[in-house]
C-alpha cells in the first residue's frame, strides 16, 4: 500500500473522567483538520465525540473510574472514531439506543446520547458486552 493510501491514525487512552471529555473534542477536531471541514462537520463530530466519552465515564464506568481508548482514522474524506471502554458493559444495545432510555439513577442525564451520535454521524455502529465494556464506532464523510 502506498503511504497516500494508507489510513491515517491517532490513538490515545484517557482517563475516565469528565474533564477529558473536552481534551478528546479536542484532539479529534484537530485531528481531522486535515480534511479541511467545515466549521458544522467539526462541531458535529466533537458534540459525538462528546457523547461518546460522556457515556464511557458516566455508564460505563458509573464514575468510578477507568480508561477510555480512543482511536480516530483517516481514509480519504471519510473520518472513522472509535470510542471504547472495560466497563459495566450494556445489556440491550437496543433499548440503550432508544431515545430518552437512560440508566442514570440521578435523572440527570437526557438519555439522548445515542440519539445525538446518529444525528450527527452518518454511521453509528455500538458493540457490546455486560462486563466487558462498550465500543462506540462512528463514521463522517467530510464534504468540506
């Protein structure tokens, strides 16, 4: 494979934490800046993202702490991010997926993490297992 060819990578490993929550908008923003996006592609990959580190701190790992594994993949004009964890796992992807479906004991939380994740991203992809944690898979073609 030639190097214009092959896929461009950005691994990281996070700290489950809600102030890393904005560090990973960050990093993946700047990241894809080399596809020369508008400034909506790049707001709505960082409020996905968003969401997507959000749920690892606070369901997957319920606040307790953990790593967030976040890789992020260039190939042509189309952006891939992976957001995962090793926490609790969920049980139904399906209903999890559901809007307004949340498992925050607080009722603090909107359950439109999910909802927001598909609205803004043209592929949503969630694997899953109790115990073994989540993988978020999300795919954006960047018109620029």
């Amino acid at each position: 494979m030639s190097e214009q060819n092959k896929p461009e990578i950005l691994k990281m490993e996070l700290e489950a934490l809600s102030k890393n929550e904005e560090f990973a908008r960050v990093a993946v923003a700047v990241f894809m800046a080399r596809l020369n996006p508008t400034l909506e592609e790049v707001d709505d990959v960082k409020t996905a993202v968003s969401e997507a580190v959000t749920n690892a701190v606070i369901h997957g790992y319920q606040g307790k702490g953990g790593i967030i594994y976040l890789e992020v993949g260039v190939e042509g004009q189309e952006i891939t991010i992976t957001i995962r964890d090793t926490g609790i796992g969920i049980p139904d992807i399906k209903q999890a997926m559901e809007p307004m479906y949340t498992t925050d004991p607080d009722g603090e939380r909107t359950g439109m993490g999910f909802s927001f994740m598909e609205a803004f991203m043209d592929e949503v992809e969630v694997q899953s297992a109790p115990d073994e944690g989540t993988a978020v898979t999300m795919k954006k073609k960047i018109k620029g």
